[in-house]
C-alpha cells in the first residue's frame, strides 16, 4: 500500500488541504515524493517554527476533549473522517475513524464527522465534553440560528439531537496544527477504506503521535 504524504506534511507543520497543495497529487502517493515542488515549499520549515507551540493542550475544568477531522478529494467526491477523545490529562479514551462514500464538500465532510464524534460521545454516555473541529464554517453553521435554510441542514439537525441529550457539551474551533491524531484518522479512514472505533487501548496507527505529545 503506497503511503500518503499528507502526513510528513502534517508533522512539517503544513496545515493547508488534506491534499497535497504543493505536488498536486491527488490522491498521493510515493511517486509525489520525487515531484519539484514550488519555491513555496521552502517557507515549510519557518511555518513549523513558527506553530510548534500550537499542539494538543488539556481541557478547562478537568473536561474531556474530543478531537475531530475530515479528508476530502473535490475530484472523487468521497471521503473520511476521524477522532480521538482525550481526558484533562490528555489519556486516550476512544477513538474512531471511518470512510465517507459519498460528500459534497469539505464543510460537509466536518459536519459528518462532528455528528460522527457525538454519536460516540452518546453511546459511550460521558459528559462535560469539549469538541474542536479545524473547520470554521462548519462551527458557525451549526450555531446558526437560521441552519434550516442551508444546504447542510439535516445534518446539523441530526448534530443538534445528540448535542442536546449530552450534559454540558461544546464545540470550538483548533488549528489543525493542534489537531493531528484526528488528522490521522480521518485519512486513514479514506485511503485504507476502514470504519473502526476503539475504547480505552488506542490503535497502533496513532501510537507515534501519542509518544511525540507525551501521553
């Protein structure tokens, strides 16, 4: 199986597309590795130095803190998604990741997975849960007094259900910088076709992440 490169530029600090905005490739594959890249692709190094401090941080208040991404190809119309939950100490609680056959758009695949994320929340019955997404307009429409009108509108319905049945839950915005198990996931989700959930024992695909960030 030929490896994305989506996550060496993750670990570099890119946080553009889950494409490779630099090479083109899509999807990516080794063969984008030999690929010149734009003189843009120097300032990779400065934007690393510059966020290397934006990284996972605990929840207030002793909360649990459930991370989520999409990956998203315009030209296949499909995608994944993913996320992680962490306690205040930044432990592994759970995690799932899962492929979307069928999507519209980036902000539609965020919103599936934040729906994705509180249907694990609910089934698990936890509370005091704060949700970060690296997607703003995906949070402003679902905080939108008037979502009934948008395009993505059954889905932030079916978000607001759960959301509501959840004790003191809430949904910030993160950089994808301090975003990047879910990252993983989520990409794992698209290129290897897997729809899993783990609870308490994290997978070995995240194990390195886990380490880098000292949990």
């Amino acid at each position: 199986m030929s490896k994305p490169t989506r996550e060496r530029l993750l670990l570099k600090g890119y946080d553009g597309e889950v494409w490779c905005l630099l090479c083109k490739a899509t999807p990516e594959d080794t063969s984008s590795v030999n690929v010149p890249l734009p003189m843009k692709a120097n300032n990779i190094g400065k934007k690393t130095k510059i966020k290397a401090n934006q990284r996972w941080t605990p929840a207030a208040n002793g909360n649990l803190t459930l991370y989520v991404d999409a990956a998203f190809l315009p030209n296949h119309h499909q995608g994944g998604i993913g996320g992680i939950l962490r306690d205040h100490e930044g432990k592994f609680r759970a995690a799932f990741t899962r492929p979307i056959p069928f999507t519209a758009s980036p902000k539609q695949c965020e919103l599936m997975a934040i729906r994705a994320g509180l249907d694990l929340l609910h089934s698990m019955q936890t509370r005091d849960v704060t949700i970060q997404s690296d997607c703003l307009e995906a949070i402003d429409e679902i905080k939108a007094p008037d979502h009934e009108l948008l395009a993505n509108g059954g889905i932030i319905d079916d978000i607001k259900h759960p959301c509501n049945s959840i004790v003191n839950v809430s949904l910030v915005h993160t950089p994808r910088t301090c975003n990047g198990i879910a990252h993983r996931l989520a990409a794992i989700g698209f290129d290897d076709n897997l729809a899993a959930i783990w609870v308490d024992n994290p997978p070995e695909c995240i194990l390195d992440l886990l380490q880098i960030e000292g949990t």
